[in-house]
C-alpha cells in the first residue's frame, strides 16, 4: 500500500471512477484510469483505500489526513 497513490487517487478521481476502475480490476480487465501499484493486487488495494477514504471524509467531514489515519488505524487492527 503506497500512501501517495491513495493520495493522487483520492485528488483525482471520484468515487464513481473508483468504483468502475475497482470492477475493472476484479474482473480482469484494464481500468479506464491510471492507478499506480506493483500489480493488479496492490492497484485494487490502491483503490479500495481511496474509496474508503472519499467516503470517510463525505460522511464523517474530516480532510484527507484524518480519513487515512482512520483507515490506516482499521487496516493495522485487521491483520493483529
């Protein structure tokens, strides 16, 4: 998981665009956005964290700083 593709993800793209590009990936097919990442893997993990991210910062109205801590926090309690 690289932070600064979340970023640019984040900054770039709706959630809709994510969304379409995170089916694309699940089903083997290229998205139609740029998404960085080793692999397909890394890229769809890329993309899950910026939706979850755009959707903490609608829903809870924090910035960007403060949504990926949160994910970050729930993704590191996950794999204790």
């Amino acid at each position: 998981m690289k932070i600064p593709v979340i970023k640019a993800l984040v900054e770039s793209y709706t959630k809709e665009e994510l969304s379409k590009a995170e089916e694309a990936i699940i089903e083997e097919q290229n998205p139609t956005i740029e998404i960085g990442g080793d692999d397909e893997g890394e890229q769809l993990t890329h993309v899950y964290a910026a939706i979850q991210i755009l959707n903490a910062m609608e829903d809870d109205n924090v910035d960007f700083k403060t949504a990926l801590r949160e994910y970050t926090g729930r993704v590191r309690n996950s794999i204790l």
